[in-house]
C-alpha cells in the first residue's frame, strides 16, 4: 500500500496493480497487522480514482467504495474457485467465523482533483504456519476446498470483479449495496458490542453505515472497533 501511495502522489493511473509475494509490514484496520507468509496468499493493492458521484438516494457514492471493493473481492473468489464467503461489516470476507480475505482502504488528497484510494488486498490462499492467535481464526481457499487453486487466475478474478464492481458504484450504488447485503448475513440479527454498548445489527443504510438496535434506539456506526457474537 505504501508503494501504491507513492505511485498515486506521482500520478499514476486509476487500476495500477501493486502486488508482493510477501509483506514483511501488512497491516489491517486500526493498525493491527495482517500476517502474510510467503506464497501463502494474494497481497495486492489497487489504486482506485473515484468519481464523486452522488447515488439516487442523494449521497455521495465515495463511502461506499469499500463495501463495493468486498463485493467484488468476493465475486471474483467466487468465479475463480467456487467458494462462496459472507461478508462482515466493513472489509472481512469470512468462511463461517474464519477470515479468508480482508480489505484496507485508504484515502490520499481526498475532495481534490488528484484524490485516489488505495485498496489493499489480502487473500489467504492456502494453510501457513501462521502465529498461534491468528491461525485460530484464519482459513484459506485451498483449506475449504480441499485442493489447490491457481494464484494468477484468482488474481485475474478478482481484478476483473473489482473494476466491474467499482465502475457499477459510479453508475448504479443500488446495485451495490443490494449485493453487499445478500452476502451479509452477520449485518442482521447478530450482537455486537462497542465502546461499552451493546446491541444487535440491524443492516446497513445507504450511506453504508452499520445499524445497531440498542434498547433504546438505533445507532450508526461509521467507524470503530466491533465485538461480534457470530455463531
């Protein structure tokens, strides 16, 4: 992602692919590190130039953009193996309650004319000797599956999905957030808890934000760190 970002501020194109064998410094949301041995994955990162669009419901679609990057991501995981994964609020792809894919992005010159996202990939492909915390909820496509899979056709997948999926956001961010919701089962009916609250998800708007049932109301989440209770 860094390389990504040096690209972007000098320039470079919308849909210029920076992918790594390995990372010696992934990182995740908030900081955490996103484990990646080598040959174990996909770890790739896109840079995206958004159009501010604004959808049919009168919001812009730029907050959408990564709901719209983990439709896609799952899309192409889907067409390249046959593997189906639910996604959670915001960026997780899961199979079951074991991460399989997770999503990074990150803005530069946001509301400029030179403004791009940096979307970050990673995709576990196959069982690593991953740290004892990690592997305890981790799996990988050739783990579910049983057998290998090709990293360069899934790759070629998913960048096919991913460009798919985010010119749609540009034309149609219905369409988008219809997807996301159908492949989300945990956004309705699962416990959540937060900054010392609780409550249960109730969907997402359309802006993109998590709703929350507490008993006394209903929040929007944006941002911040969630416990879920999946079964």
């Amino acid at each position: 992602m860094d390389t990504a970002a040096e690209l972007a501020h000098n320039g470079a194109a919308n849909g210029v692919v920076v992918a790594a064998e390995h990372q010696t410094a992934g990182r995740g949301r908030r900081g955490t590190n996103w484990v990646s041995p080598p040959g174990a994955g996909l770890y790739f990162s896109v840079i995206v130039r958004p159009v501010v669009a604004v959808a049919k419901t009168g919001h812009s679609t730029l907050p959408l953009l990564t709901l719209a990057a983990g439709v896609g991501v799952r899309d192409g995981i889907a067409a390249a193996s046959g593997l189906r994964a639910d996604l959670k609020w915001p960026n997780d792809l899961l199979v079951g309650r074991r991460k399989l894919a997770g999503i990074l992005a990150e803005g530069i010159a946001i509301g400029s004319p030179q403004q791009s996202v940096i979307v970050g990939v990673g995709v576990n492909i196959q069982p690593a000797a991953y740290p004892a915390d990690v592997a305890a909820r981790a799996t990988s496509i050739a783990g579910e599956l049983g057998r290998p899979i090709d990293r360069e056709v899934l790759l070629d997948a998913i960048l096919d999905a991913l460009s798919s999926r985010l010119a749609a956001l540009d034309q149609n961010a219905g369409d988008i957030l219809l997807a996301w919701r159908a492949a989300s089962p945990s956004a309705t009916g699962t416990r959540v808890e937060w900054d010392g609250r609780v409550g249960v998800t109730a969907g997402i708007d359309n802006t993109g934000a998590l709703l929350v049932k507490t008993s006394s109301d209903v929040e929007r989440i944006i941002a911040g760190e969630l416990h879920w209770q999946l079964e």
